[in-house]
C-alpha cells in the first residue's frame, strides 16, 4: 500500500498528519505532505485508511 496527497486539493486542516503523524507530516505553510516514499507499513494501514476517510477534500489517495 502507498499513500499520495493531491496538492491541488488539499486545504491544509492538517487531520493527515493528526490521525497518522508516522506518514504525514505538514509543510512550512501547513498544507499535508507524505513522510518518505510514501510506502506504508502494514501496521500503518489502518491509520492511512483513517486519514484518507477524514480528509474534507478527499486530497488523499490510498494506491
């Protein structure tokens, strides 16, 4: 599984790197962005499904 956050959608509410701070983390102007390569632990799962499910503007994309 890998996780991908679109930049053209996303707002900046920050509940990615709220919900799953082990994949997401927040630029210098707040907006989400993926930690790494985006590649998720199978232990991380559950949490990339989360923040995905709470994203107002469905700017994650679970691959």
């Amino acid at each position: 599984m890998k996780v991908k956050i679109d930049p053209e959608r996303c707002q900046g509410h920050g509940r990615c790197y709220d919900l799953a701070p082990g994949l997401f983390g927040e630029d210098e102007e707040g907006y989400g962005q993926v930690v790494g390569d985006g590649v998720v632990p199978p232990e991380e799962e559950q949490a990339a499904r989360l923040a995905a499910a709470n994203c107002p503007e469905r700017a994650i994309e679970i691959l």
